[in-house]
C-alpha cells in the first residue's frame, strides 16, 4: 500500500514538474538573423563637418570643443559659439547654415560644451567657457588663428556667457605656472540673442515680474532645486548672483555688443519662458553701456535698431573682418 502512495505521490510531482515547465517554456523567437525593416534615413550629412571635432579643453567630459578651420594662409579670425539652454541643458551641435557663411568669409568657427548646473552650479558653466577661450588661444599657431579677432555668439544663457566674458575683467594670470592659466579671456566683440544680463533674482524681478523666477535657470544656476529655496538662501548665493551677472561688469573699456531678442515687451512678462529672454534685458544693458560708453547695438523688432547693423552676422563679419 504505501508504495501505491509513493509511487503516486512521485508521478504528482512529475506532472507539476512538467506542468510548470510548459508554463515557463518561452515564447517563439524570431530567427536571429531577422532585421526590422531600415527606417529611411532624413537627416543629410552635413558638408561642413569639423576639422577637429570633441577636442578636450579640460579634465570633464564636457570640457570638448569643435573647431571648423577657415581657408587662408594669414591667420583667420575666429567665432566662437556658446550654447544655450539656461545652463541645464543643451550642446554644441552646428548645422551648415550656421558654420558655412563665416567658413565662405575666411572667419573659423568654433563651437564649446561646458558642465551644467545639474552636475556643477556656478561658476562651472561660465568659467569652463572661459577657460575654453584661453585653451583656443593656446592653439592659435596650429589652428592658425588671429587672436586679436576671437568673438563670441551664443543665445539665451550662451548670451549671458559670452556678455559675462565680454565685460569682464582678464581671467589670465601672468605669474601662474600653467600655459592656459596665463593665456587672456577678452575678446574682440559679441553678438547674443534672448540673453539674460542679469540672473539676480532680487534684480530681475522688479525688471520683468515674478514669472521670470518661474525658470529654473535661476534657482539652478546656484544648486537650489527650486525658486523657493533660492529665495529663502539668498544672503548665501547674492555673491554669485551678483559676480555672474554681466550687467555688473559694464565698463567704457568693454569690446563691443549687440544684442538681438524678439518683439513682446509686453510687461510683466507673461510667463517663464517669456521672462527669461525678455527684450527689457536689453534695454537695461544699452542704457548702461550708454552711460559708461561702451558701444552696443539692440535690435529689437518694433522697437529699436541700429543706424550702422541690420542683423547679428552682419555686425560679427564687420568686426572680424577689420584690418
């Protein structure tokens, strides 16, 4: 009797184990060799591809830049273009149209990442642009560049960089021991769109409205998570706010701007995007440079021009290309 029980008990199992089995038995897969059909391919290469592209300027992985290198034996001018994307987000990439007119006028081209504020808060973003800009010059005799006619280009918080380095003071420091360190940061000239001229919330706010604070550009820039918390430890991050605001570093000696934002000025601004590229920025950059003599340029659609620039490119091929 009890081997009856064994042995049904024994073929119990079985059937479970085989049951189970049939269970996890995995479904149909297709022969490995099976391809899903190639989707069409859109997107064209572009004809102006870099002469150097992700070269390391630094230790980080975004410390990379491509450089497009001008025909002509004498040393070519440069533009140097510096992304947006409120310090958060964005990258280099350069599309024919942007890199082919300057190319066509013997002016070289480069373009720059840098660490955002997500990985490393101010002044990472803007001093890594900087420090680009003397790495470049360090390059002048292989790349074939004429220092004296390095500008700058960039939009939204790319325009804020390159205000910032056009009217600061020289980062370089002669007695240093490193090469770059002592390579200079000024430039000959910049032409920016949407940028902000000033990122201190304390500053803007009463420019544009409360919606401009909505942008985490402003919070981010010095590691808060939020506008709130920014807000609340402002004592503790004023110094940043105020050092990389380039409206604080306007002076008569300062290479020459143009600025360049879209028409709305309607006031307050109506929301965070509209705040943070605001044409009012504008404006309160022109009135200063004005009252120190400082030349720039704002061009704002129904608003204000310029007597001697009609767009940004045709002020960056007149000032490279001076004598």
């Amino acid at each position: 009797m009890k081997n009856i029980v064994l042995i049904s008990v024994c073929l119990a199992i079985a059937g479970s184990v085989a049951a189970n089995a049939q269970e996890a038995k995995p479904k149909a897969q297709a022969p490995a060799n099976t391809k899903a059909p190639a989707k069409k391919a859109t997107a064209k290469a572009n004809k102006f591809p870099p002469t150097l592209a992700n070269v390391q300027y630094g230790d980080h992985r975004s410390h990379v830049i491509d450089f497009w290198r001008a025909e002509g034996e004498s040393p070519r001018p440069l533009l140097v273009y510096i992304h947006g994307g409120g310090w958060i987000g964005g990258d280099k990439k350069r599309s024919d149209k942007d890199v082919q007119p300057y190319l066509d006028h013997g002016i070289s081209y480069a373009a720059i990442n840098y660490r955002l504020t997500g990985e490393a808060s101010l002044p990472a973003p803007v001093h890594d642009a900087a420090h680009a800009i003397q790495f470049i010059r360090s390059k002048a005799d292989q790349w074939n560049i004429r220092t004296d006619r390095i500008a700058l280009t960039g939009g939204s918080a790319g325009a804020c960089t390159s205000m910032w380095i056009l009217c600061h003071d020289d980062l370089a420091d002669p007695t240093s021991k490193s090469p770059l360190a002592r390579q200079s940061t000024r430039v000959h000239a910049a032409a920016v769109s949407g940028g902000q001229t000033s990122i201190d919330p304390k500053q803007i706010e009463p420019w544009l409205g409360e919606n401009v604070l909505k942008h985490n550009m402003i919070n981010m820039a010095v590691g808060e998570s939020t506008i709130e918390g920014a807000i609340v430890n402002y004592k503790d991050h004023q110094s940043l706010y105020q050092e990389f605001s380039p409206y604080n570093h306007v002076s008569a000696d300062d290479p020459p701007l143009l600025m360049t934002y879209g028409g709305d000025m309607t006031l307050p601004s109506k929301n965070a995007g509209h705040g943070i590229h605001h044409p009012v920025y504008g404006f309160k950059m022109k009135e200063k440079c004005d009252q120190v003599g400082q030349e720039c340029h704002l061009l704002v659609p129904g608003h204000s021009k310029s007597d001697k620039y009609t767009s940004a490119k045709d002020f960056l091929m007149q000032k490279l290309l001076q004598p």
